[in-house]
C-alpha cells in the first residue's frame, strides 16, 4: 500500500475548502492510503511514511502560513538526513497572488530535499468551483501517480 499525505493548514476555512476537495476521490485508487493531517499536529514520522505529500496553506502577508512554516522548522533538520526525495505539489489560498507562499515553500523543500511534480494551484480571493475542481484534479492526479509509480 502506497502513501500520499495531505498536510495542511486553515484559519478561515478556504483553504480547508480546498483540501477537502483535494481528498475528495483520492479513495478511487485502492492501492492508496491518504493520511490527513493539520501542519500543528503533523510530524517527520509523516514524511517519512509518505510516498509523496501535497501540502495546502493560506497566504498570510504574501507568505505562507505560520502553522506551515512551524511544521517545516520543526521537521527540516531531523529530515536532513534522510535525503527524502518525496515528490509533492501544493495548493494556497490567496488574498493576493498567491506567489509569495509558493515561492517560499519550494525553496524550502528544494532543501529536504523534495521534488516538486505540479504545478501549484492558487486559488485567489473566494473559493470557486473552478478552484475546488482543480483542487480535486491535483488530488486524483497525486494519487494515481503514486498508484502506478510514477514518482
């Protein structure tokens, strides 16, 4: 059984919106488990159990959240040694562009290092429908990947 984890962070709800679509038909790959986890709670047990991860954040004043950023400075240099490798993509919710968030996590994670496999998918202003289908395709996308091995 493959892993792919979703870890993530929401403080207003659409970013919780979008992981929520994320996960929506992840379970249509039986050879998939997903792992769900808030960034507080989530852990280096997690990438190390992950076959790939799909990260989610808001952005907070062009950047990424706290509660991520927590997540990274808790994880990053225990990671260190591992050499991780994991392939991931990412989806933020942006008062603004959205640019800062992203550009900031794929810095950091070029340093676990992770392999970035999709392109980000940043969903400006209020949550649409277009937004949460894309959210929901990356998702499918991440979990089939994973299922055929493509990673």
């Amino acid at each position: 059984m493959k892993t792919l984890v979703l870890i993530y962070h929401t403080q207003s709800g659409n970013t919780g919106q979008l992981a929520k679509a994320v996960e929506r038909d992840i379970a249509r790959e039986a050879s998939v488990m997903l792992s769900v986890k808030e960034a507080f709670s989530a852990g280096l047990e997690d990438l190390l159990a992950a076959d790939a991860v799909i990260f989610g954040s808001p952005e907070n004043f062009g950047s990424m959240s706290g509660a991520l950023k927590d997540f990274f400075d808790r994880t990053y240099y225990p990671a260190e040694h591992h050499q991780l490798g994991i392939p991931y993509a990412l989806f933020i919710s942006a008062g603004n562009d959205g640019r800062g968030a992203v550009r900031e996590i794929d810095r950091i994670l070029k340093g676990y290092p992770m392999r970035k496999v999709a392109e980000p998918v940043i969903a400006r202003g209020e949550v649409t429908a277009k937004d949460l289908q894309a959210c929901e395709e990356l998702g499918q996308a991440m979990a089939a990947a994973v299922a055929m091995g493509v990673f």
